[in-house]
C-alpha cells in the first residue's frame, strides 16, 4: 500500500496509511463512498410531469397577494394566506433549530447569497465555500477537498437544514451552486442541528423554492480553458389564486484545465413544486439529478520534498495523472416536506429525504516509497485502481414548533425526532503483479507513461451501515424585555455495522452501539435596539473507527464549543457586524501511535485546543454599495500545550466588495480577496502567506440582459492549495464571460 501522506501525529482522524482497500478515507489515495445512482426518469418528471400533475386552468397568479406575516392567526384564512405568505418569508433556522435572525443567534453565522455566488462567477459550491469567514478549503487533489473551521475538520454538510453527517470531511466533487439561494456557514459545535459531528461548524446549503412571481434568468458563459456553461432557472404560478407554485434549475458546465489533460462536465437538474393542500397544509416535493465526469483527475498530491531537504517547484499545470484514468458520479435524491398548521403560531413538520448514488473510478496514485523525491525528481511508482461504489441515504424528520406565552411573555419551542440510515457498497477490480508499483520517469511527465492494466475480475471489497435515531429539542425563551436563554438538547443513538474498519479488512467488524446527549446553552442581552451580546455553551460527538493498541474501538471524540460575542446593526439595519471570541476543543482525537507485529495500526486519544477571535462586517454601506469582511484568528494546541495542526493558517481576511457607479449606473463592479498566513507540513511542503484576488465587472444592456466579466486570480500568483494531505497547484489568472437574461 502506499505510505501515508499525513505526518504520524496530528491528522484528525487518523494519522497512518490504512491496510485496506481503497474507499473509505481520504488520508489514502482511495475513493471516499459518495451516495450516487443513476435514476433515469428523474429529469423528464422535473422538466414536464411534475408541473403537469397540478391544475393548469391558470397561467399565472395576481401580481402580488402575499398577506402579511401574521395574517394566519385565525384558521379561516389559512386557506388563502398560508403558502404565500410563507414563500415570502422563508427564515433559516441557523444554528438552534429555532427562526431567528443571525443577529439574535448567539453563535457565529456567515451567509453568502446567491447574488455573491452569481457576481463573482462561483459556480462550483467548494469555490464559494472559499469567501466564506473562516472557513479554509484544503484542496489535495482535483476531485476531493477537506473542509476545515477553527482549527478543526468540518463534518457536517446538510441541505436545508437536514443531513447525514459528513464522517471524514472529505467533500467528492462540487455542487452547482446555481441550485441554491444561499450557503449557510454555523461554526463552532452544532448538536442541535447534525447529532453527531466536532467542533468546527456546518455548511448548510439552502435550496431555492418557489416564488409568488413568474420569471427566472438564463446564463450562457464562455471563458479560459474551454469554459462552455449554460444555467437556466425559471418559477411558474401554477394557480390563479397562487396556491401552487414550481420551479425548474436546469445547468450543463463543460471545461478544462490549467491542469495536463484534466476536463470536467458537470449536468444539474433541480425541480420543486409547492402548494396548499386543504385549509391548513403545506406540501413541498422536490428532485435533484447530478451527474459528473472528470477526465484524467488527479488521485492524491504532489510529492514536493526531496531526500536532501528540499522543495520541488513545477509549472502549475503539472498532474500525476494518466489519460485513462477518469472519476464519475452520478446521483439522484427526492424529498418531501408537509407542514401543518396546529393553530395560531404552531405547526407540524414531516421530512423524508432519499439519495441514491454511484461512483466510478479508474485511477492512478503516484507516491515514493521514502515518501520524497530524489534529487533528479524520480522515485515516483505507480498503484493502479478501479472501483464502483454505491450509497444509500433515508432521512425522516418529523417535528413541531410555535410560541407560547408564559409568564406574561412569548416564548419559542421546537421538539422532533429523525431516523436515518446510510449504506455503501465498494466493488474493486484485482490488477495483474506486473502493472502494480511500475516505476514512473522523473516528475513531471506525461499523460501515456503508465498502461492501463489489464483489469481483472470484479469483488466486493468494503462494505457498511449505520441508523441514526435522534432526538432534539430548543426553546427560546424571553426572561426579560431584553435578556433571552436558548437552551436545547440533543439525544442520539448510533448503531453501525460492515466488513471492515479503519486499519484492516475484516470478515466482520462489531462496532459498538453510541449512545450520546449532548447540550446547548445560549444567552443574548439586548444593549440597545441594535446592539446585542451573547455567549453560548455547546458539546457535539463524533464516533472513531480507530482501534488502540489492543484492537478495541477508541471512544467517540467529544467536541465542546464556547463562545462570547457582540452584534450590532447599523445604517437602518443594513450593515451587521460581529465580535467573537471562541474557544473549541477536541477531546479524544485519534492519534496514529504504530504498527502491531500483525501489522495492524493502532492509535491512542488525544485532547486538542482551538481559541481565537472572529471579526466579521457584513451588509450594505450605501444604497449601490455592499460589503463582506471578515477576520479568523485562532491558536492550535495540543495535549502538551505546543503548537499543532500546523497546516491551518493561524490568520485569514476575506473581503467581498461591490458598487455601482452614480455617474454609470448600469455599471456593477467588485473585487474578492482571500488572504492566509504561512502554513507548513510536518515531513512535507511549506506555503508562504499569499493573497489571491478576484474581481469582476457587469454592465446591463437592457433592462432584462446583462454582460459580466469574471477575472479569478487577477495577480496570477502561484500557491499551493492546501497541505493537509497534500497539495496541488491553485488555478492561474482565468477569465469567464457570461450573458445573463431575464425572463
């Protein structure tokens, strides 16, 4: 097996090269189980079917209806106010469960709008992740990045709110983000939302839903390495009195590289339809069809050090990869929501959400023995792989939620239980002796320096899974005029199952049952009208497949979030700005320790720190004028109070700022920027603190077309990005230019 890329004392799940089949963990080149399937009525019943279920005596609904927030206090306007009002005035239920304004969440929230994503042409969701305030995107090969968060790996990703938990933050592939109206980024522990997880934070992706208006836009975009993409979104009032109400997200993306012989295509196709079913229900039914294909994709790093202590340099365009080798996934997923009205101020939610998905593979690791280059840049071998890969996702949530008045004051409450369960597959294909660990010319080389094997016969290879049965609740309740407690907990039972485990394939691996609580805490003192402080208190628990040093299971890792903060609004509530300070802590993380006589690896638990503070500045500075800054900084200690994790830089800027010019106002222009210290790898590479900036500019033609030029690493400089498990080259100076139209 290839050696580990990681060094033998500070990766967060595991820090040894596991000794089995490739297909469960990103620390080796091996493909991590992604839930995709191919379900082939999934796009004909999005673009035609679904819509034609509903009446279509009606072509469009009255202009604008909507009642206001609270006209459906009494039951006999339900009918006729419920779903417009709600479409209206959808809120996000953050960090609790609970609909609250960020500014009154006492945890650290960012959100980057659709309006960010489209301006600044981020059309892959791990590239908008990038403006996000502290959030880093380790990048180690062209199909898998790792997420990370106040020092710590984020494990959780969900859609609206609900979600399997991410095990190894490992994220295969991007998501179009073309599909969402927003992205959601909730640091620190997030119990109340996930079950189980750490202590970095949660990426919530926000669908988009049905509007009360007909219309949507078109998207044609050409640009560097034979960019062609082309993004359709368009609702439809399926009903004159406005009760139902769809919307088609319709995308095709085709590109190349920087990268020797890399292309990519990516199809998305998204549908939802909404409305009232009797006088006090809501039904919501939703289908999402991804398919992606990459070409000659990169599996794991560079290899940059040499034996004598050195660092490699190559043009960025260099890849191990081999023209044979390609990375596809494919994936359908449904949901459905009914929400029922219980009164004035109360509602019923059931949620199920079911994903289907399949991954192919043929690739090729490039890695050294002596896990370093010589000084003539050989020493690379090859390992050749293929696989197939199904998943499996079921998620049913059901809760109920409202105010209620207690002591002469109101007060909020949510209360639900889910189930999920999770199973994948991984099928190999055995290779012949003779094309495994070939030696490979000196690096960099090209795309036809390694055969494909002669693959053999199919097997299953790894296999498992998991339920997850959870129960939450969150109330909010008012003590004072100006003093507010939120308090929740969490209750989860985990029960696992499969044929192997981290270190080793098995026959059977008995994986014991968890069963965890986990608590939240959270108070916000009203200053001033626009000025609030809180602090908050919360713990969330993450199961580890690493054995000690007598094979049994190391206990789940437990992560404890605490935080203290400022908000204030400003300019009419326009501009929000936030002050934190956090401390975060990772008790019991895996640690690689050695090798048994059996060969075996096994860990030992370890407790590590993260404290810091967060400054963020988000909102409009002027009626044209929007801005987004944000500061991290954060200290990483481990058990014997030194440094660790030294691959997360200790400081990050991110600036979003964009305007229209009064003396041209047709004219939009704006400028991104990221900036990061220096960050180093124990045994590996080292990259020097950089800034990477973007910028763009639109002009509308018309009142419906608009023109926008995309210029992303305008400086052209050369980074590396990422180096916790590797490292390849950041993306040169490229440009995009796309026709916007609205229908």
């Amino acid at each position: 097996m290839p050696p580990h890329t990681h060094s033998p004392n500070v990766a967060l799940a595991a820090l040894a090269p596991p000794a089995f089949t490739p297909g469960l963990h990103r620390t080796t080149p091996m493909t991590h189980p992604v839930r995709h399937h191919p379900v082939a009525f999934a796009a004909a019943l999005l673009a035609s079917g679904l819509f034609h279920a509903l009446p279509a005596q009606a072509q469009s609904a009255p202009a604008e209806t909507a009642a206001p927030a609270n006209a459906n206090t009494e039951a006999p306007e339900l009918a006729t106010v419920v779903i417009k009002t709600k479409r209206a005035h959808r809120v996000s239920k953050g960090a609790t469960n609970l609909p609250m304004e960020v500014k009154d969440t006492p945890q650290s929230i960012s959100t980057i709008e659709q309006e960010d994503m489209n301006d600044f042409g981020t059309t892959g969701s791990n590239d908008a992740l990038k403006m996000g305030t502290g959030i880093n995107v380790e990048v180690y090969e062209t199909n898998r990045v790792a997420l990370n968060a106040r020092g710590f790996e984020i494990q959780s990703t969900q859609i609206d709110g609900l979600g399997m938990t991410n095990d190894w933050g490992v994220v295969t592939g991007q998501q179009d983000t073309f599909l969402f109206d927003k992205i959601e980024l909730i640091r620190g522990a997030n119990g109340l939302l996930t079950g189980v997880g750490n202590a970095s934070g949660t990426v919530n992706y926000v669908r988009k839903r049905p509007t009360n208006k007909d219309g949507g836009q078109l998207q044609l975009s050409t640009g560097s390495h034979g960019l062609k993409r082309g993004a359709l979104d368009h609702n439809k009032v399926l009903t004159q009195d406005g009760k139902w109400a769809g919307r088609v997200v319709v995308v095709q993306e085709d590109k190349d590289s920087y990268l020797r012989a890399l292309a990519d295509q990516r199809t998305s196709l998204y549908g939802v339809i909404d409305g009232q079913i009797g006088d006090h229900g809501m039904l919501t039914v939703g289908l999402t069809h991804l398919k992606n294909k990459q070409k000659s994709p990169m599996w794991g790093s560079l290899t940059l050090n040499r034996v004598d202590g050195s660092q490699a340099e190559f043009d960025v365009s260099s890849s191990t990869s081999q023209d044979w080798t390609y990375w596809n996934t494919e994936s359908t997923s449904a949901f459905v929501e009914y929400t029922h009205s219980l009164g004035a101020a109360w509602e019923a939610k059931l949620t199920y959400n079911k994903r289907r998905g399949e991954e192919q593979t043929r690739l090729l690791y490039a890695y050294s023995f002596s896990g370093a280059l010589n000084t003539d840049n050989t020493g690379l071998v090859g390992w050749p792989y293929r696989s197939v890969t199904t998943n499996d996702n079921d998620l049913l949530d059901a809760n109920v939620s409202g105010e209620f008045s207690a002591f002469g004051r109101e007060h909020s409450l949510i209360a639900g239980v889910s189930h999920s369960t999770q199973a994948h597959d991984t099928d190999t294909y055995s290779v012949p002796d003779a094309s495994m660990l070939q030696a490979l010319p000196a690096f960099p080389y090209g795309g036809n320096v390694y055969a494909e094997p002669a693959w053999g016969a199919r097997a299953p290879a790894t296999g498992s899974e998991q339920k997850l049965t959870r129960f939450y609740g969150s109330t909010r309740l008012a003590l004072t005029d100006s003093l507010k407690a939120i308090a929740g907990v969490n209750v989860v039972k985990l029960d696992r199952e499969g044929n192997s485990q981290y270190g080793a394939i098995v026959s059977s691996t008995d994986y014991p049952t968890i069963d965890k609580t986990s608590p939240y805490l959270g108070f916000t003192y009203d200053f001033a009208p626009h000025l609030l402080g809180y602090a908050s208190y919360s713990e969330i628990f993450q199961y580890q497949d690493q054995v000690d040093v007598t094979g049994t299971y190391l206990d789940p890792m437990k992560g404890v979030n605490h935080e203290i903060g400022v908000k204030a609004e400003w300019l009419d509530n326009r501009l929000l700005t936030t002050f934190a300070i956090f401390g975060a802590q990772q008790k019991g993380i895996s640690t690689y320790v050695g090798m048994t006589a059996s060969g075996q690896y096994y860990y030992a638990p370890q407790d590590v720190k993260s404290r810091g503070f967060e400054v963020e500045v988000a909102g409009r500075i002027g009626q044209d004028a929007r801005l987004t800054l944000g500061l991290t900084q954060l200290e990483l200690t481990g058990p014997d109070g030194q440094d660790i994790f030294e691959w997360v830089p200790r400081t990050t800027v991110n600036l979003r700022y964009d305007t229209r010019l009064a003396a041209m106002p047709k004219l939009k222009l704006g400028v991104a920027g990221r900036w990061q210290s220096d960050v180093e790898k124990s045994g590996g590479a080292k990259q020097g603190a950089y800034v990477v900036a973007n910028a763009f500019t639109s002009y509308e033609l018309s009142d419906k077309a608009t023109l926008r030029l995309n210029v992303n690493n305008l400086f052209d400089k050369k980074y590396l990005g990422g180096l916790a498990y590797g490292a390849i080259y950041g993306a040169p100076r490229n440009a995009a230019l796309t026709l916007e139209y609205k229908l």
